[in-house]
C-alpha cells in the first residue's frame, strides 16, 4: 500500500506541470495520507485551484448576465467575432433597397445589423434575418423616415421656410402626374358653373342700364370728384384714358360722351356729417359739468345753421347723430364749422340759488355768483360757447374720413375738448341704381384690371390700379353709399367673377367678415340678401373644390395653407348665417360627388365639408391606384404595393395631422383627420383584406418530415415563402396604419372593420412558423455541420453552432415581437407554438450535436484502442447546456406573463391558469427533453471510457504485486479525462458527469467480480481492485456530493468481501449473524441468559440457563448443553471452548455454571470479538450433536468490571440459526472451492441450518 | 418533470368536436380528475404523462386541441411531428362521429403524413356512462374503422374513468406495433429514441460522504 501511494505521489509531482487543475478532492486525500510528500508549492497550488471553479463559475454567470441585459450587443459581438474567424466578406444588404436612405442611417443599419456569418445565412437565403432583425430594422428605418417627414412637416406648419426641396422630391416620386390632374380640376369646375354665368350675362343685359350710359356717369363722375385725395394726384386726363380703356370706348364715342357728361350741370352734393362724440370738455357751469350741443355749418352759408341735441351734465357727450348739408361750390375753400356750445336753460335768480347745494369748489361758486349776477342786472340769460372747430372741405377725402378735432376758443390757449366726426360726400342718387352702377361697374373694371395686369388664379385679392380706385371711389363717393351696401356689391361681382377667374378666398373672407353682423342684424335690404346668397352659391363650388383639392401640388405650401385657412373662414362665416327658405344651396348638377340624402333642400355645409374632404380622399386614392398599378402580378410585387399605398395614405393622414386638422377643427369644428382616417380604414380594408388572406392561403405548405430534414434541398424550400417577408411587411404597415387610427379616433376604433386586420394574417403567421421549424432544423444542421468546435472566444466555452442556433432563437422571438400580435387567445397558442418548436430544435441541436462528435477521442492503435475525453466533447456538452440555458430566458421573452394577464381578464382565472399550465408545461418538457439530451451525451463519454477503465482494472489487480504501473495508467487516465471535463464543462454538468462515471464504474467493477470469480482470483485479486476503488472514491469524489450510489456501494462491499481471507471471511459471516441475532425481539428456538464480564486478561462467564428450547429429540424434549467458543476462531486458536453439562430431558435447563478463559491483552483488544454460546443436543451416542441454536454476545457488550458475576443482571439471548446461503459472505466462501477451511466451515454451517 | 430520460417520448395529439370531452380524457388520464363544467380549450393544452406498456415506460406528450371551427388555424400547426392521433367522439352525438372523417382528413393534411395506413391512429368513443342516449353503435364504430383501416377503437368515459387508461395503453401499443413493422421493413434512424442501447435502471450515483481515514 505505501509503495502504491508512494509510486502514484511521486507520478502526481512529477505530472504537476502537466495536470494543473487536478482536483482538490484527491489532492486532498493524498495530503491527509501522505503529508509527508506534499510540498508546501503543492499545498498553494491545491489552493489556487480550490477558488477556480468558483471564479468561472462566475465568469460564465457574468457573461450569461451581460447577454441578457443587451442581446443586441451581444448579437454584435457575437457576429463580429464570427467575422473575424471566418474572415468573410461584408454582405451587404440589398444595397437598392435602401438607395434612398440617407447615408448616416445605412451606416447606422449596417452597424446595428453586422452581417452575420455569410454561409448560415446561406442555406435558407437569410430567412430568419430577413423575419427578425432585418424585419426590424426597416421597420425602425421607416419610422425613423416617418419621424422625419414629420418633423419636415411641423417645420412647415410653423410658417418656418420649409426645405421643400426634398420633400417634394419625394412627394413627385410618388404622385407624378399630379400637376396634370390640376388643369383638368379649373376646367371642370367652369364647366360646373358656366351655366350660372350665362344666366347672369343675359342679367347684365337685360337690366335697363347700358354701357354707355355708365361710362357717361363715370365720365361725369371724373369731372366732378370730390373730396381732397384725387385730382392732385391722378390727373383727369389720366382718368379719363383709363375708363376708355376699360370700357373699351372708341375715341369718338368717348369725345361725344364726355361732351355730354359736361354739358350736365353739376351735381347737387351733399356732405354728410355725423357728430359721434365729444370729450374732455371744459365745464361752464357752477356743478362742473356743462350740458354741451353741437351746432354746424358751412363757412359759406352761415345762416343755415343745424343743432345736435343738449347732452345734459356732462363732459364727455355721445351724440351720433347725422346731418347732409349741401354743398354750393366744391372748388370753393369752404369749411365746415364745428361749434359746440353749452346750453344755459333760462332760469330765475332764485332758481338760481336752488343750485348752490350743486356747487361744486371755489370756481363753481365764482360762476354761480357770476350768473346770478347777470341774471340779477339783465334778466336774461345765454349759452355759452365751448369750442370751435373748423374743417376745410379740400382735406376731406372723396371715400370720407372720421376724426377727432380739438376745439378752440379764442383768447383761450387752454385745450377746450375734442370732437370726433365722421365727414363725407354724397349726392342725391337712388340707392338701387347707385349700387347697381357700382356692380357693373366693379365687373368692368375688374376684368379690365384682371386682364391688363395677368394676375394669377387665386391671387387677385382687392388691389385695384390708382385709376380704378379712384375711379371706384368717386362713383361710391358721389351716389352715397354705405360701406356695407359696398361690400355686397363687391362680394357679389367678385363671386361672379371668380367663376371665370379664381380671386383670392382671402378677399371673400375680408368682405365676409363685414357683411355677416349686418345679415345677421337684418340692416341689409331683400334684394341684397338674394344677391348674397346667389353669390355665395356661386362661390361655394370652388371653397370644396379647394377642399377636394387640398392634395394638389402647388410651388408654395404655406399658400396652399393660407388659400385653405381663407376657404375654411368663407365657410365658417357661412356657417354663422341662417339660410333663407327655399334656398338650394348645394344643386346636385354642381356637387355631384356629394352624398345626398333626404328630400328638403340640401344646404348641410357640414355634410357638404365632409363629402369634399371624402371625395378628395377618394378621388387622390384612385389617382394612385389608377397610375401607380402594380406591373408585378407576383404575390410579392401585390404586397410591396399595398405596403407602398399604406405608406402614402399613412404619410397622406400624416401630413393633414400636421397641416389641416387643427385648421379645420378651429375654424370650422371639423375633425379633418378622422374623418380622413375613417374613410381611409374602409378603403384599406377593403382592399387589403381578401388579397392577404388569399395570398396566406395559398401559402404554399411545407412538405417535410423533421426527421429528415437533410434530404430537402435549398430550391424547393426557397419559393413558399417569397411572399412571407412582403406579408409581414405589410402586417406592420398596417398594424401601424391602426395605431394611427387609435390615436386619431379612440372613441371610434373599435368599431373600425380594420382593427382587426391581423385576422386576415393569421393562416400566414401559423404557416409561417410551421416553415420556419424546418428552416432552422436545416440551418442548425449547417451549423453544426461548419462548427469547428472551437470556442467562439476566450471568455465562453461554447462553439459558433450555438450562437448560430441562439440567433435562429433570436431572430424567431424578434418576429414575434415585431408581429405585436393584437388577439390575446391566439398569441397564447403561438407561444406554445413556438416554444414547443424551439424545443425541438434544440434537441434536433443536441442531436446533431452528439452525431458530430461522435467518434472524435478514439485513438486506435495495435496495441489498445483507447477513448479520451476531448475539447471537442466538452464543447459540444457546453453548447447543449448553452441552448439550454437560453430557453426559460427565451420563453420569458416571449410575452407570457403578459398573455396570461390578459387572458385573466378577458376570460377567467381559471382558462388562464390552464394556460399558464400548459404554457409551463411546455417550457418544463423543452426544457427537460434538452437536459436528457445532455445526459444521454455525457452517458456516452463515460461509457466510451469505461472499456480503457475496466482493462486497466484488471490489470492492476492482477499484476499489483509484480510492480506493475497500471493503477498509475489507470489514475491518470481517469484524471486527464476529469480534467478535461472539469476544466471545460461547468459544475452541474461535471457533478452529473461524476455521477455516470461511478454509476459505470459501479457496473464495470461488478462485472469484473462475477467474470472474475468464476475464475476463482484470489482474494488478493479483490483487495486489490477493493484499493484501487478506495483510492479512486477518496480521490475523484466530491465530499459534498450526497447523491448515493447504490451499485457503488455494494459492489464496494463486495470487494471487500472478496478481498477478505477466508479466516476473516468466516468472521464476518458470524458478525452478519450476530447483527442478523439481535434484531429478532422472539426466537422459536428458545433463549439462554448468561453474565459475562471482563477481568483484567480474563474473560468470566456464567451461563445461567435456558427457556423454551425447541424439542429436538422424538419424545418432545431435548438433552441441551453449551458450549461457549470465543471468535474470530483464527485469533483465539489457543483458547479453551468450554462447555456445559448436559441437561436431559428438559427444554427449560438450569445450567449454573461458571467459566473463567483467559485471554491475552492482544486479544481482549480485538474489536470485532464474538462470544458464541452454541447450545446443542446431545446426541445419544454423542458423534452428532445436533445444534438446537446458537447466540452471539459482542466484545463490546461486555462490561469490564471487578464485581462478582452474581452482582452483574443477567443478559438474556435469543437463540438463533444461520438462515441464508445466499449472502454474499457465504457466496465468497462457496467460490473459494480449493480452500479447505472453506469448505469445512460451509459444511458446518449447514448443519448449523439444521434440517 | 420526467423521471427518467430513457423513456421514450412519445406526442399524441387528441382531436374531435368541440365537447365531445377531449379535455376530461386527458384530464382524467394524467391527473384522475374529473370536472363536469369545465370550459372550452383555448387553442391548445399541453399535458405530460408516463406510461409503463411491457416493463418499458413511455413518456407521453399530450397536446389537447380546441374542436371549435374558430380554433381550426391554432391548433393546426401542432399536428406536424405526431406519433400517435386520438380521434374522438361522444357515443351520445351523431355527428361528432361523422367528423371523424373530416378530423382524420385534416390532420392527415396538416401533420403531412403520406401512407395513412402506416399512422397510429386510434378512435375513441368517449361518454359511454351515457348509454341511454347513444346515437352511435359499436357496429357503426367498427364498420367505420375498418371502412379507414383503422384497427384500434375503444369506448371510454372520462366521467366514470372506464377505459380511460386502456385507451392510452392502446394508443401505445398501436404505436409500438407499427413500429416495429417499420424496423423490419427498414432499418430507419430514428432520432427520438433508442430502446435497444441501454437498459438497467436509472441511479444517480456516489456513495455517501465517507473518506476512508
């Protein structure tokens, strides 16, 4: 034994270099036997390596940890390094696809995205890429594109110069020929409203005023204008030119007219005047106050004077109160005098004095004392003036002016008060004709202005030439019309107009703006209300028209906007008026897009809104479908088509979010949005819906048996699914597309037929992960087959196949994210879809995985074939644990908690705790199947490494005893192969490891046993493999490690068995009945009581006597004695066997006797000693006693005492037979057939069986 | 979960109408119970259950399907990758039994299975404790299988627990029958398991925590 420990210590120094990490449990043991060998480096070493497992434990806890916090990172990472080992070019992606994404974010894709291993990716053309990240990716990019256009478009709706230039690139990419449909637009809305116009041509000539009698009262006019503003500045002549012009008058006619036009008398003009108000006048009389009026008149007639009324005490009058005076001589430089008096009632003195309680300070006394005086002297009484203002009739404008004057007194420096005062001219002209005049006249002029000056459509908005302004003011001037008589004549000739010549909407909303209070108000006559509402019928056509139009490409967006805000305020002005009865405001000849409904008359502006905003959807999207039809029939080109539709009505929505909505929604109350979207929803659905669920149907199944997954070649695979990318593309457009809807419309979403879109996907999702099951088997196939089964890097021990299977993982969970899958029943039942397939995979991993390296360690030579356990194995054991390990991560990901929250409150606790059952299930049974599958492997290492182990058994304990050095073989190879998995594998899957490997040595080593004592080894066979065990278990075996071994532990025993010389054996056949002895409570042989003690060297016994010994003898009693022997017989060969007398006939003997054997110190030391009471009867002729039974008392029973026997209790034993041969001890003994102690000791116990 | 990883496993999917106690069979199967009330599967339930046919233990993997038409593109993806169907019907409702047709179709497509006479299926008539409103014989039972080639059929009650485990034990031996007609035709690899290999019991090993000084 210390030759063997010694030889295997010096090997372990010497093979220190070599096996560094031997392990910490045999060192230990060595150490505690061998201390003396173990030098203190050693001890350090010993250490070191004891706080080793921990830190890689931690390390790979770390990386574990790192990789779920960021599995993009770790994604990268991972792929980088792959790179770098494989040193593959760059793929990269579709480079045509993403011409038109700015360079930063390509870049940015191509970092997020590093192209993966080019050869997986290979076998099924990127399929799960192209589902997972690349799926993701495009989706960030269009949302990032998305963003973008966005912000582009706040930018604009800020009013901030927007950069046009790209966007309308892009809007003219999508919408060509848009500008195009714009001409054919103006030409409708003409045609729409030519029959209007005609009817009001024929008006215009059949109303009493002709041509040339307007141009004579303009000419007329011209001669006698009025007011300060005109003739300084534009000449007559100039006038006179410009009115020919416009009136398209030949020079004779226009002589002969103007002719006329002089010849008339001038015309009886009157100023209007009207006194709005006074304030901060000067108070006159005692109470502070004054009680003010007004009295006006022309400088040149001063006789005709008018008074306003008495504002009684006051200083801040209102008066608005009108008054015409006529005018004699406008050359002259006549004035207007403004006098504003205080009117002093005529009171008596003692009146007078009434109003001292009134007085008001110092000065109001003065005053009233000063008036009662007067009054006293002359009896009478006088107004007293205030202030005068005058006002020179050249500086008042022809169109009028208000203003306030201040007024003067003479002699007085100090501020009197001022005057506000509106003047202006008018003559004495019929209301009717003048506006009339002013119609025509508009109209003439207007076109005259429209054509001389070429302004654009939509532009013109109320800026007239000087001339014609003059001109105009001079007729409004001159016939007195009032500015609201002049905004509907303006109104309505402008409306007319805007027929033939769009004007600008800005221009109807000013004049509206005026013309509202005074409908409202009733101050506008009938004729005029007709006119207006006429107008406005004429006008309406083209506000929709703009609103139908509203995606029309103009140069200018901000004036889109404005032309769209003025619209949206004709209508909103509109809105506020109460039509008169019987007025169609909408004839269905003009709108016939409009969706008419009811009988009554159909003057719904809201309706009417709403139509257009519809109409001009409809109208852009059959634009679309109309110009931009798919060329590509394939599935594919169908579906990038819907996803390019979507995108544009999304970025069409968008955009009137951005725009229009709360321009619409401010001015009008209308939600333009929602509206947009609630037509946009049907279209879509309408559209999209039977083309995807028939492209999902006609998904081409996947003919394949998993199993034979590597018969399926890359072609046929590829065509199913062609159309899955587009279709999932799509599933997000629009899933996007209802996103926008949720947050446009939530009260209303519900009820959109689009929110449940993912139904139509829904063939398409189940397929698709039928598919992609096949796919990934096929590519870990390939992963595995391209492993090199080197570790991906220094930190991780597993090989490129599992991070090519984790990524397939990845990818498949990226989809599912993605899909965001809305219908919480069906996203339960595609989880356990997808778990149960990720399962499968990593079996079919595992699988592949073990078929790869089988076969990988064995080295065959023509002396031996021997197995090592390689790095190879250890990788492959750590890529299936990797995967494993991945798995309840994975699941996590995958929504269920969330899933079985939602299925609590849509259906009931109870379906969701089936659910979660069967969603744990699953997980459990992935789970479990994959950790046997890694089991299964480590069987196979160890069993390919039991043949090495079981022929160096043998060999160890047959040739031990000639020095042979296979133990050492033996130990080592055991270590280097532990080594190896310890090193590379982690703690579970070596403790499981250490497990198997006793498990078979446990088999081997019993099977070494049978084979070997059939060939009857000797015992020092055993004993040697018994050591070899015992070295082995204190060397490899963890303390910690409670699991127990059962075959381990008995074949243990069995060594030791065999080991044992028969001597010992026999002795441990008497102990087992010794033990066996004791634990029966009732013998039905009877029982003897006895008193044993030690003293000093002698062993002192008394046997007392016996009860209900069995009948032996035929007349039903027995003749007993006993004897007593002291065993193991071999080391008390010297020592007496007394024995008793014999007792006949009783079976209840009284024995009494004492006995005194005398033993050696040696031999009262002996541990495991046995007293034997044998008790016997006595056969007549005494040759063949037969045994009645037998009873055992331990060494370590006795007491050791000086007291007398008879002091000590009596010790009762139940007497007992050998019972088994089948007990391994005596198996032992029958095997050793050449040995005569054995033979005779078995003999003899049979007997001692008795019959 | 499993006790021991050499079992071989097995999936058994169980298809039928909607409440003809697809559910109550592999409830009272795997866990003895029984529940008169309970609701409608949602797409699918999953179950394990072990076993013991000849001294070998199989473990199954038993995937429930829901038999409503609403359900029909949730449960389909589950067929792939069988090895043993449970067509179902109740005894007490005619038509149940007339789908059975449309079920084996439907699985026959889906679990893409070419020679149909090859794959283990099995027909069970479940509610038998309700003879009293039997609308389907065990004539018409038998006249259909053998109409399908179908040889294994069984009359069950989840309610009563009577054939429930025959059921499965026939499943089973079905399974193993064709099998083993497959291994003699053909030495295929089968990946799921290898019964030959190994046997003797599972131990995790090591003695107790003893050093021998």
């Amino acid at each position: 034994m210390y030759e063997l420990l010694r030889g295997l210590e010096m090997h372990r120094i010497t093979e220190k270099e070599k096996c560094d990490k031997c392990f910490l449990q045999r060192s230990n043991a060595l150490r505690r036997r061998k201390k003396a060998f173990v030098r203190s480096g050693s001890v350090k070493r010993i250490n070191s390596v004891r706080k080793n497992p921990k830190k890689h434990q931690e390390k790979t806890k770390k990386n574990i940890l790192v990789k779920e916090k960021n599995e993009d990172f770790r994604y990268i990472q991972l792929e980088t390094k792959k790179q770098k080992q494989h040193k593959n070019p760059l793929i990269i992606p579709n480079k045509s696809k993403y011409a038109t994404i700015p360079w930063i974010l390509r870049w940015k894709f191509r970092r997020v995205h590093p192209t993966c291993d080019i050869r997986i990716q290979q076998v099924d053309g990127g399929f799960f890429e192209k589902f997972g990240s690349l799926f993701r990716e495009q989706v960030e990019l269009t949302e990032t594109k998305e963003k973008l256009e966005k912000e582009k478009c706040a930018k604009l709706a800020a009013e901030v110069i927007p950069s046009k230039l790209d966007y309308e690139q892009e809007e003219n990419e999508i919408l060509p020929t848009v500008e195009s449909d714009s001409e054919n637009e103006g030409s409708m809305v003409s045609s729409d409203s030519d029959l209007e116009e005609n009817k009001d041509k024929n008006d215009l000539i059949f109303t009493a005023l002709n041509i040339e009698e307007l141009y004579a009262e303009i000419l007329y006019e011209i001669l006698h204008n009025v007011g300060c503003d005109v003739s300084y500045e534009i000449g007559q002549t100039t006038l006179f030119s410009y009115a020919q012009d416009a009136f398209k008058i030949s020079n004779d006619k226009h002589n002969h007219l103007l002719d006329m036009a002089e010849r008339k008398e001038p015309p009886e003009l009157l100023l209007n005047v009207e006194i709005i108000e006074a304030k901060d006048l000067r108070s006159k009389d005692s109470n502070g106050m004054s009680d003010p009026f007004v009295t006006l008149y022309l400088n040149s007639n001063n006789t005709h004077r008018y008074n306003t009324s008495v504002k009684q005490t006051t200083l801040n009058p209102t008066w608005e109160e009108h008054f015409a005076l006529p005018i004699a001589d406008q050359n002259s430089e006549d004035m207007l005098i403004l006098e504003v008096w205080d009117f002093d009632p005529a009171e008596t003195v003692k009146e007078k004095f009434g109003k001292l309680f009134e007085v008001k300070g110092v000065k109001g006394m003065r005053k009233l004392v000063k008036e009662i005086a007067l009054t006293a002297t002359n009896g009478q009484h006088e107004n007293e003036l205030i202030g005068i203002a005058k006002i020179p009739l050249k500086t008042v404008p022809a169109s009028g002016m208000t203003m306030w004057y201040s007024l003067d007194k003479k002699n007085k420096v100090s501020r009197q008060g001022v005057l506000k005062v509106r003047v202006s001219f008018s003559s004495e002209k019929n209301n009717q004709v003048a506006e009339q005049e002013l119609r025509h006249m508009l109209r003439i002029i207007l076109l005259h202005e429209l054509e001389t000056s070429k302004v654009a459509p939509y532009w013109w908005c109320g800026m007239f030439s000087p001339q014609a302004n003059c001109l105009l003011t001079q007729h409004i001037a001159q016939s007195g019309l009032t500015p609201t008589e002049v905004s509907v004549c303006q109104y309505c000739v402008f409306a007319l107009i805007h027929q033939s010549h769009a004007l600008s909407f800005a221009l109807f909303s000013k004049l509206l703006a005026g013309i509202v209070k005074p409908l409202q108000n009733n101050q506008i006559c009938e004729d005029d209300v007709k006119l207006f509402w006429n107008a406005t019928k004429k006008l309406l056509p083209s506000c929709f028209s703009i609103i139908r139009k509203i995606r029309k490409k103009t140069s200018n967006e901000k004036a889109t906007m404005k032309q769209v805000t003025e619209v949206l305020k004709i209508l909103n002005y509109i809105l506020q008026l109460d039509l008169p009865p019987n007025t169609d405001l909408f004839p269905l000849n003009i709108y016939k897009w409009k969706t008419y409904t009811g009988d009554g008359p159909n003057c719904d502006i809201f309706g009417t809104i709403n139509d257009a905003v519809v109409q001009g959807a409809s109208d852009w999207m059959n634009y679309i479908l109309e110009n931009n039809n798919s060329r590509d029939e394939s599935d594919v080109g169908r579906l990038t088509y819907y996803i390019q539709l979507i995108q544009l009505i999304k970025t069409d929505i968008q955009k009137s979010i951005e725009y229009y909505d709360k321009l619409f929604q401010e001015t009008v109350n209308f939600q333009y949005a929602k509206s947009l979207y609630i037509f946009y929803q049907a279209k879509v659905s309408t559209l999209c819906e039977p083309e995807v669920t028939n492209i999902c149907k006609n998904l081409k199944r996947l003919t394949f048996n998993g199993k034979t997954s590597t018969l399926m070649t890359t072609e046929d695979s590829k065509e199913p699914l062609s159309a899955g990318t587009s279709l999932f593309e799509l599933y997000l457009a629009v899933q996007r597309f209802v996103v926008l809807g949720t947050g446009l419309c939530p009260a209303d979403c519900d009820n959109f037929h689009i929110k449940n879109f993912h139904q139509w996907f829904h063939g398409g999702v189940a397929q698709w992960l039928d598919i992609a099951v096949y796919k990934a088997l096929q590519r870990i196939e390939k992963a595995v087959e391209l492993d090199k089964l080197t570790q991906v890097d220094n930190t991780v021990k597993y090989s490129s196949s599992a991070v090519d299977t984790l990524s397939i993982f990845y990818q498949v969970k990226v989809f599912w994210q993605q899909l965001n899958w809305p219908d919480v029943e069906s996203s339960y039942t595609f989880i356990a879809k997808i778990i149960d397939d990720i399962c499968r995979c990593s079996v079919f991993y595992a699988d592949q995985m073990s078929a790869k390296v089988d076969g990988m360690g064995d080295h065959e030579n023509v002396y031996e074939k021997k197995f090592e356990v390689t790095n190879e194995w250890c990788l492959a054991i750590n890529n299936i644990d990797y995967v494993r390990e991945t798995l309840e991560p994975f699941t996590q990901d995958l929504g269920m908690t969330d899933i079985i929250a939602k299925i609590t409150d849509l259906k009931s606790p109870v379906d969701a705790q089936r659910c979660q059952h069967t969603l744990d299930n699953v997980i459990a049974n992935a789970i479990d199947t994959v950790r046997n599958k890694i089991i299964e492997l480590l069987e196979i290492v160890v069993n390919k490494m039991a043949p090495s182990m079981k022929r160096l058994l043998i060999e160890g304990a047959e040739l031990c005893n000639q020095d042979s050095n296979s133990i050492d073989r033996l130990m080592m190879y055991v270590d280097n192969n532990l080594s190896t998995l310890h090193r590379e594998l982690n703690e579970e899957n070596f403790n499981r490891t250490l497990s198997i490997v006793w498990e078979m040595l446990g088999a081997t080593l019993e099977e070494i046993i049978q084979c070997n004592l059939d060939k009857r080894r000797p015992p020092s066979f055993f004993d040697n493999l018994h050591k070899t065990l015992n070295l082995m278990l204190g060397s490899f075996k963890s303390p910690n490690d409670c699991s127990n071994c059962d075959a381990l532990s008995r074949t243990e025993r069995l060594l030791k068995i065999n080991g044992l010389e028969t001597n010992d054996l026999i002795h441990e056949v008497h102990l087992e009945m010794a033990r066996n002895f004791a634990k029966e409570k009732e013998s039905s042989y009877g029982e003897i009581s006895v008193k044993v003690k030690f003293e000093g060297s002698a062993i002192k016994v008394e046997v007392m006597n016996a009860r209900n010994l069995i009948a032996m003898d035929s007349n039903g009693s027995c003749d007993s004695f006993v004897r007593i022997h002291v065993l193991p017989e071999h080391k008390f060969s010297a020592i007496d066997k007394p024995k008793t007398k014999t007792h006949n006939k009783t079976q209840f003997p009284l024995y009494d006797e004492a006995f005194v054997i005398n033993i050696t110190h040696e031999q009262k030391a002996i541990k495991d000693g046995l007293i034997l009471f044998s008790v016997k009867d006595k056969d007549l002729l005494g040759y063949n006693n037969q045994y009645i039974g037998e009873a055992f008392l331990p060494f370590s029973e006795i007491p050791e005492t000086n007291k007398p026997l008879s002091s000590l209790p009596q010790v009762h034993l139940q007497l007992g037979r050998p019972t088994s041969l089948s007990s391994d001890c005596i198996r032992a003994l029958e095997h050793r057939q050449g040995d005569k102690l054995a033979k005779e000791f078995l003999k003899k116990y049979k007997q001692r069986m008795g019959s | 979960m499993r006790s021991n990883h050499k079992n071989t496993l097995l999936k058994v999917v169980i298809l039928g109408d909607g409440g003809v106690g697809k559910s109550c069979l592999m409830n009272r199967f795997v866990s003895n119970q029984f529940d008169e009330h309970s609701f409608h599967t949602i797409g699918v339930e999953f179950l394990n259950k072990d076993i013991d046919i000849n001294g070998d233990t199989y473990t199954l993997q038993i995937w429930d399907t829901a038999g409503q038409e609403r359900f029909k593109t949730l449960r389909t993806p589950f067929y792939r990758g069988s090895d043993i169907c449970m067509l179902t019907y109740a005894i007490n409702d005619k038509s149940s039994f007339k789908n059975l047709q449309m079920w084996k179709n439907e699985f026959l497509y889906y679990a893409d299975i070419k020679e149909n006479n090859q794959f283990p299926f099995i027909v069970i008539g479940n509610k038998s404790d309700i003879t009293s409103e039997r609308e389907v014989s065990q004539l018409e039972l038998e006249t259909w299988c053998n109409e399908n080639g179908i040889t294994s059929s069984i009359e069950t009650s989840a309610k009563n627990a009577s054939n429930v485990q025959e059921a499965f034990i026939l499943a089973v031996e079905h399974w193993l029958r064709i099998e083993k007609r497959a291994d003699k035709n053909e030495t295929v690899y089968n990946d799921t398991v290898d019964l030959t290999k190994k046997q003797g019991e599972k131990s995790s090993c090591c003695i107790g925590s003893s050093d021998e000084n």
